[in-house]
C-alpha cells in the first residue's frame, strides 16, 4: 500500500508523543482495554491517558466500545500495528 508523504508524516506524528507510543505498544498486544487497566499497566494518571486516547482516537487510530461506565479502546489502524511491531 502506497502512502503520500502527508499520510506518512501525520501517521508518525499520531504516535510521536511518547504516552501515545506507550498507549499503542499496550493496546497492539490486547484485544481491547480500558482506561483503568492501561492506566495501571502504565503508571500514568488517569486524565493523561484519557487525553491522550482522545487524541487516538481523533485520528482513528483506536475505536472505543462503552460497557455500563467503563470505555475500553482497540487498536484498529494495522499501519500502526506494524510500526510497533518494527520497533
């Protein structure tokens, strides 16, 4: 599959930040999580996820299932499964 250099960079840039990278590496070895089981598996308080998800999610890297009160996200775009799988 052949990407334009835009697609390219923003693709990159969605996962750029360091939690976002952190994010996508837990979620491309689960089906799914939610927000409070990434947010112990990283350490990270729960509105940094929670942002930084949303920020995924914008760029649909990740879809999200509401179950009662708890959201849990997938990871669903495969070129970044990929990527993650490189590094």
């Amino acid at each position: 599959m052949s990407m334009d250099h835009d697609a390219c960079a923003n693709l990159l840039k969605s996962i750029s930040h360091p939690i976002r990278l952190s994010l996508v590496k837990v979620l491309s070895d689960c089906e799914e999580m939610s927000v409070g089981s990434i947010q112990k598996v990283l350490d990270l308080p729960q509105s940094t996820v929670s942002q930084q998800l949303m920020k995924l999610k914008q760029v649909n890297a990740v879809s999200t299932r509401r179950e009662g009160t708890r959201i849990y996200y997938k990871l669903i775009d495969h070129r970044i499964k990929q990527i993650i799988e490189i590094l």
